[in-house]
C-alpha cells in the first residue's frame, strides 16, 4: 500500500527534501554556479535510487538539466515530468526570520501542521521532490502503471534559456503523451484548484539619460530635465485613470471571455478580506470593471519591478542625476505576444519621453501566455487524483504566473501539459520567508500516483 509507504518514510521524505533545500542553487547569480550544479547532481542521484534509468546531467551552455526515465512498456502512455530546481535569489536576507537555506517547520495560521520555511520551498524544489518521492513509492511498491521521463532544469528562474533548444535537439528522447508539472498553487488546502492557464510576460529594462554627468541640484536644478523626475512620470502615465495601460493596441489581441468563462472563473471561492488581510493591505487596486481573480487570471499588466538612480546613500546629497533605470513586466493573456508587446512598449516608450532626455529599452526574456485543456483525459486523470486524496473536486483556476516554457512544449514536442501545482500563492514565492506547507508536501506524494493510475487506465 503505497499509504503505508508514504507513513514510513515520511521523516525520511521531508529530511531528503531539507538536504535539497541547503544548497543555494540560485540561477540567476554566476557567484552560484557551483551550486547549481550540486543541486543537479543531488536530483540525479534520488532518481537512481529510485530506479530511475539512463539518468544523466545534460549541459547547457548554462546550467544543466537533469534527464531520467523509466520505460516499463514502450507500448504503454509515458507522462513528462517536469519542473526546476533553481531558486529565486534570497535577498534582501534581514527579512527572512530564518536563514533562507537553513530550512525549518514552523507553524502559521494558514499552515497549522506547519510549514518548511527556505528558499525553493515551494517554487520549485519541494514540489520537484514530491514526484521524486511518489516515483520512488511506486518504484518499491511495483505500481507504476505506465512509463515517466524527467526533465528537471535550472533555469526556470531565469527564462529557461537552454531548454527550448535542449528540447527541440532531444524531440525523440522527450516524446511523450503528457507533461505534467507541479509548479503553480492551489485555491487553499480545503480548496484544491488546477490552474488550466498561465500568463506570458515581456520584460524590459529601461535607461532614461538626462545630462551628461551629475549635476548640483541647486545650481542646474529646475533648469534641467531630471531623469528620475521624467522615468517616474512616464511610468506613471502608463495607467490612466481606470488603471488601463496607456499603451497603444496593448489590449488590441486580448482575448475577451465569454459570460460563461467567466462565471465559471469567478466559482472560485475568493475571500477579498482575508487576502487583503495576508498582505497587510485596506484595498485591493486594478483595473476597473474587473476583480482580483480577473485580474491576476485573464488580464494583462504592467508592473514597474525595481527604479533606482541618483544618491540613496546616507544622509543628502543634492545631485541631479545623470541617469534613472526601471525593470518593467508585463503580464501577457491570450493571443499577445511578448514580442508584439515589447515591441508595443519600446515605441511608445521612446515616444512620450520628453525633450531634453534620451530613452533606451533593453528587452530581457520573454514568455508566452498558455491555455491548457480541461477536458483531455490528463486534465480529467488529474482532476480525478485531486478529488480522490483532497475529497474535493478541483476547480479549474487561472495562474497570474509564468512557465514560459509549457507553450515551447506545446509548439515544439506537440505536448500539452497538466498544472498540477500543490502550493498556495501566500507561500511567498519569490519573497522573504518562502515556504511549503508539510500538509502541501505529503498531499503531492500521495496524489501524484492516482495521476499516473487514472491516466494509465484511461489512456
Ligand atoms: N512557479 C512560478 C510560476 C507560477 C507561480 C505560476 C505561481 C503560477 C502560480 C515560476 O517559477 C516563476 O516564478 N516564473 C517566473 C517567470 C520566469 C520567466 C522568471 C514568473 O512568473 O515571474
Ligand atoms: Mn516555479
Ligand atoms: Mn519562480
């Protein structure tokens, strides 16, 4: 019984998953490369344990990708796993109560059977290691009922640089019936949800130069455009007065959903006070006409991600900047692009600067938005899991996230995946104090085999 399985090695379950968590394998920072590649080798190894075979760590130009596969039948539905074992970077440090690659259970309101606090928590690594764990179980208890291929990466973080070619050169190797990944959130933990679409996003990065070095406030101030003044108005002006985006044919290609969609969106139970009240905010802002769900689900916007120029040491320094910078996303939906978008940016960003400064965009990694079907048998094998361990059915929910690379799997491999996250988006993702709560952790272990059993059967 896999029950029993998952009983017994519970501790060990959770102790494995704390090794992982200790290494920082953050992708976006060179200073971590060796990291990275601890953290690769660490997933490698688990796998073989497991009885995975032809495991192997495959470079890329950046950090690697751990590969690994169990045919039983080749005439038998085979299920991609897939997700990422790099972290965000864990600064700004003094706001985490606990070192962020020292893990460690502490209880909280929403997770009162506690919670495994660290960096990779939640995105990605113990929801990675959950599939590494249900795969083991099946491996002892000789119930895996069809075949499984991972692909784990390290660098989802920083826009899957090399897995899209990694994909396109390995297409034989990667052929499959089904991706199914664990990297998105649950409604709640009495609320089991499958997010059936994925947001795409621009970024970009944008330099505003104003004279040709730093200026005494007092002696040029007044008489010289002042690239802070300027960035931040023209990021201001980019949301009128119903907080639309100001940029010319930024909403021309969204797709609208029908009344029907929508009221099926908004079945989610969304409680505004209790979210307003996990963020320590008195209201919610956005677009009008439109609600959180809408907002985060079906809705494109544009986020200023970081703005700095000028003196911001201690004390005053009066100097009127030579420069001010601002990284910018853009949350995409269907049918934008992230290169029509940016490119949508990048005009109308150069046209509303003033006289007397000059703009440059620098565009970073993009993604496209995705919409994953809810009535393939995936969808239903997975819907089916989730009721079975959560006594629950899940209700189909969009992600306000990206995972660029599921519409690569789609456009490339021909794939559809399955969003089978278990997080919850208070877990603070990419923030301070990330964390995964153990009821999260094990739930995963013990639904992720109903998948492969309902799938297999149903296939
Ligand atoms: N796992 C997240 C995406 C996510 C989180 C989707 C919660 C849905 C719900 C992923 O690791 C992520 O953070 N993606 C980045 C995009 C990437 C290009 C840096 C993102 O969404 O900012
Ligand atoms: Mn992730
Ligand atoms: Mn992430």
């Amino acid at each position: 019984m896999l029950a029993n399985y998952l009983n017994e090695h519970k501790e060990r379950f959770l102790n494995e998953l704390f090794e992982l968590l200790r290494i920082p394998s953050i992708s976006a920072d060179s200073a971590y490369k060796n990291e990275v590649v601890k953290a690769a080798e660490f997933i490698k190894e688990k796998l073989v344990k497991a009885g995975a075979d032809a495991v192997e760590i495959c470079p890329t130009a950046g950090h690697p990708i751990v590969y690994g596969e169990k045919i039983i039948d080749p005439s038998l539905p085979t299920v991609l796993v897939y997700g990422h074992y790099d972290v965000q970077p864990a600064v700004p440090l003094e706001l985490w109560d606990t070192p962020p690659f020292e893990p460690q259970v502490r209880k909280t309101a929403i997770h009162p059977d506690g919670a495994i606090f660290a960096r990779g928590a939640c995105d990605d690594k113990g929801q990675v290691y959950m599939h590494v764990k249900a795969f083991e179980m099946m491996m002892a208890e000789n119930t895996l009922p069809c075949n499984v291929k991972f692909m784990i990466e390290g660098e989802e973080e920083v826009g899957s640089t090399h897995l899209g070619s990694f994909c396109i050169a390995n297409k034989e190797k990667l052929k499959a019936d089904v991706v199914l990944i664990s990297d998105t959130s649950i409604m709640a933990n009495d609320t089991p949800s499958i997010d059936c679409g994925l947001r795409g996003l621009s970024y970009v990065e944008v330099e505003v130069t104003g004279p040709n070095r730093d200026l005494h406030s007092g002696v040029y101030g007044g008489a010289v455009a002042n690239p802070i003044n300027i960035l931040a108005k023209m990021i201001a002006s980019m949301h009128d007065e119903n907080n639309h985006i100001t940029i010319p044919g930024f909403y021309e290609k969204v797709q609208e959903l029908s009344t029907k969609e929508r009221e099926l969106l908004n079945m989610a139970p969304f409680d505004l006070e209790a979210y307003q009240k996990d963020l320590g905010i008195d209201a919610v802002w956005g677009e009008n006409g439109f609600n959180v769900l809408e907002r985060t689900g079906i809705r494109p916007t544009l986020d200023c991600n970081g703005i700095w120029g000028g003196y911001i040491g201690e004390g005053a320094k009066t100097v009127l900047p030579s420069k001010a910078f601002a990284k910018i996303s853009m949350r995409l939906v269907p049918n934008q692009t992230s290169d029509e978008i940016t490119a949508l940016f990048k005009n109308h960003f150069e046209s509303i600067a003033p006289a007397g400064v000059k703009v440059e965009v620098r565009p970073h990694h993009g993604g496209e938005p995705v919409v994953t079907p809810i009535d393939s048998k995936a969808y239903k094998a997975a819907e089916k899991a989730m009721e079975k361990t959560f006594g629950k059915m899940p209700i189909p929910t969009r992600g306000g996230g990206s995972i660029p690379i599921v519409a690569l799997f789609e456009r490339e491999l021909g794939l559809k995946s399955v969003l089978m996250g278990f997080g919850l988006d208070s877990d603070a993702l990419h923030s301070p104090n990330e964390h995964y709560g153990l009821f999260n952790y094990y739930k995963g272990i013990e639904t992720i085999p109903y998948f492969f059993t309902y799938f297999a059967e149903a296939e």
